[in-house]
C-alpha cells in the first residue's frame, strides 16, 4: 500500500445508542474508535425512493491500513465534515490494510 493514496484523515467512529420517547433504541452521537488516514474513491452515485421520496445515495469505496475492530456498524468521519456509512469491509490483513464499501451520510 503506497501513503500517497491515503489522503484522506479522520475517525472510524461507533454509534451511540439511547432511548426515543417510545422506548425505541436511536443514535443519539458518535463515539471515536480509531483515527485513520484513509483513501476515498467514489463508485457510483444513484437515486433510491425513502419515505416517498427520492433520495440521492453515492456510494464510495475507502483504502485503509487494516484495523480488525472496525465494524459495518460504524461510521468514518473525514476531518473535512464528510460522513460515510460503512456497509462492507473486505479484510487483507496479509496485506496490512481494507477496503470498506460506503455510503456518504446527509
């Protein structure tokens, strides 16, 4: 893995879980796991219907040294404000790194 594609610096962060009024559980914040510098490639950007509406989704694909504790469950937040959400993690731990299918958050 070459440091000049890693150009990209932030956090790997874990959801926060609380209480809604109805007894739900809902994110209330962002937790820091590991800060990583990490390499953003967009894939593809599509629409998708939500709540009635349609929704534009960009998908991304992240670089980074392998960390064996991130998770699907977890976000990355780049120092520039970008959120992604992370949906798939393929390990090359032989390799020392990962790369992560994301989505970028609103």
């Amino acid at each position: 893995m070459r440091a000049g594609r890693l150009d990209t610096h932030g956090a790997f962060q874990s959801p926060t879980e609380g209480q809604d009024a109805r007894g739900g559980r809902t994110i209330t914040g962002w937790t820091t796991h590991v800060s990583a510098w990490v390499g953003v490639r967009p894939l593809a950007a599509r629409e998708r219907l939500a709540a009635g509406q349609l929704q534009p989704t960009v998908d991304y694909e992240l670089d980074a040294r392998y960390v064996s504790t991130v998770t699907t469950k977890m976000r990355f937040l780049a120092d520039d404000g970008r959120a992604f959400a992370l949906r798939g993690i393929q390990p090359f731990a032989h390799e020392g790194r990962m790369l992560l299918q994301a989505e970028a958050m609103s």
